[in-house]
C-alpha cells in the first residue's frame, strides 16, 4: 500500500460464515481530493468496500489503510482519531437518527464523544446549516418530524462536523425525488472541492456516478473487474460487464448504445463463485480460456485496469467477434 494514498486496500478479502466471498482479494488506491464512484450489481461488494474502509466490518485477509495507517491498528490504537479521519453517510439516513433525540442533540453528541471545543462546535453547527440550507429551528426537531431530504442533510452535517479528510457514501441519493438529489449532489460537490475530501461513492444510479465522478470502479462478484476515468469508461467500456450496465441506457454513453444488452442467468453465488472468470457464466462474449483461467487485473492502452482476457470485446452497440487466444 502507498504511503501517499489517502485511502488504500491491500488484497483485502471479507469472507462471512467461512464460505460468503463478498471481497475477495481487493487492492485500491484513492489519492487525496480524489472523487470516485463505485458500482455493480447486488452482491458485488460495493458496501462491505466500504465498511471494511470506515471500520465497520474487519478483513478476513489483507488489510485496509487510511493516510498511510492500517485501519485495523488504528482502531487499537485510537479509535476517535480515525473515526475523525473517515466518516460514512449510510443508506439509510432516517434510521442513523435516535428517535427519541432531537436533530440539535444529535450533532451535538457526535461531537461531544470526541472531546472537542463546544463554543466551536455550535459555530460549526450554524455554519454547515447554513451550507445545508437548512433552517436553524430544525435543530429542535426530532427525526420524525424531517423529510427524507433533510435527513440525508443532517447525516452530512454530522459527518462533516468531526472535519475528516475521507469522506464516505452509501446510496447517498437512494430514494430521493429527483430534483432532491441534484441539489444535495451539488452541494456534496461543493463541500468536496471547499474541503478537498477524498470522496467515493457507491451507487446503483449510473447517471449521479457520471455527473459527480472522476474515476469509477466497477465490481462483480467481489471483485474489481474494471477501474478506470469516468469519462472513459462511460465512452468506451473495457469489460463486458460494464459494457452491459451502460447499455441500458443510451443516454449514459457517448458512443450511445443502440440496444440494451440483457444478460443471461442471475448473479452466481458469492459462497460458490465460477472457476476462471466469475462473469464468464452470464457473459455473451466468453470463450473456453474464461472458463479456466481467472483474470489478472491489467491496464489497457487507455490507461483502465480491466480484468478480462478479451477487452473491449462488447461494444455499446452490440457484440462484435472477441479476439482470439493463441491459449485456447
């Protein structure tokens, strides 16, 4: 792992019950200010990535560093610190609020926990309430009494309080009208260029993944099957993977893809996962070499990490004939 990323994976693997692969063998690297975007289906890993960053779920093997500090020593060593390195803002906005607590009494204990000054937290407080554009009476409220679109804004004011360098995301727009959600992306953007957070995004909708990111990384299976510029992989996808979640979607791509590509079968098993490439079983370009040998994540002339024998073999607009293996 670099020293100067800001936040890293080291052939990190989560495995639950011993036989659930819901990482397997993850390395990352994220520099600081970085904005990344992370997708795939459920069951690809997307969220244990990113509790096993934040420290909510442990590594089963390799281990996970923020600012250069293994997570799993930091949380030994001085839990607070790193918890005021890194925050997350969960799916599930509502249920991170105590019902019986109003909002005020809420952020103000997150930050009392850590010990820090109380005259600089309220100015803190009204500022990023500010920024929020929420009003200063909501601090008297209690949970059930806010929208969904003002509870997603109170968990950012909550994680931003404790000032961390990484800041985390989860479906942050999950649920939300759309005119909601691109006013809370704006603002999420606006707070990470003022603040130069490291900021990674998981999400399902391809369209707030292109608007808000620089870099994407895409996974299956618990894997990365391809890391690359936003802008490339939205003009040009390497794996046949991302080829077909772009494709249902003209809009999401610059090449404009003329046809949804619709894969066969469900997602396998994450506690039996396919010998060789794990997409080769619902692939529609997959040769007899996918089938026996796993792919080594390589980077292509673009400059995209891909994981795949047969890049860009799928196009946008429908399969064209995949190059062929002398190991076939």
């Amino acid at each position: 792992m670099s020293a100067a990323a800001a936040v890293s994976l080291d052939k990190a693997s989560v495995i639950y019950l011993g036989v659930i692969r819901a990482l397997d063998g993850v390395s990352l690297e994220i520099a600081a200010g970085e904005t990344v975007g992370v997708v795939g289906e459920s069951g690809s890993g997307k969220s244990t990535l990113c509790r096993l960053l934040v420290g909510l779920t442990r590594p089963t093997a390799g281990d996970a560093a923020v600012e250069g500090q293994s997570v799993t020593a930091a949380l030994k060593s001085d839990p607070k610190a790193f918890r005021r390195q890194i925050q997350m803002l969960m799916q599930d906005a509502v249920a991170t609020l105590s019902p019986r607590m109003t909002i005020g009494s809420l952020m103000r204990e997150a930050v009392a926990i850590h010990g820090l000054d109380r005259l600089e937290t309220e100015a803190r407080i009204l500022a990023l309430l500010e920024r929020l554009r929420l009003p200063v009476s909501i601090l008297e409220r209690y949970p059930h009494e806010i929208s969904g679109g003002q509870a997603r804004r109170v968990g950012v004011i909550r994680a931003l309080l404790l000032r961390p360098s990484v800041l985390v995301a989860d479906e942050p727009t999950a649920g939300l009208d759309v005119s909601v959600q691109g006013e809370l992306l704006n603002l999420l953007l606006e707070l990470q260029r003022e603040m130069n957070l490291t900021f990674i995004m998981v999400s399902h909708n391809l369209h707030v993944i292109k608007r808000v990111t620089r870099r994407t990384v895409v996974m299956y299976l618990g894997q990365i099957v391809e890391d690359a510029p936003t802008e490339a992989l939205f003009s040009r996808p390497a794996h046949p993977y991302s080829t077909t979640l772009l494709s249902t979607n003209p809009l999401l791509s610059a090449g404009g893809a003329t046809n949804a590509i619709i894969l066969k079968g469900e997602i396998p098993s994450n506690a039996n996962p396919p010998q060789g490439c794990r997409f080769h079983t619902r692939c529609p370009v997959a040769q007899p070499l996918c089938a026996r040998t796993m792919p080594e994540l390589t980077r292509t002339e673009a400059g995209s990490l891909v994981r795949c024998h047969f890049p860009y073999s799928l196009a946008l607009a429908g399969p064209r004939p995949p190059a062929t293996s002398s190991a076939d």
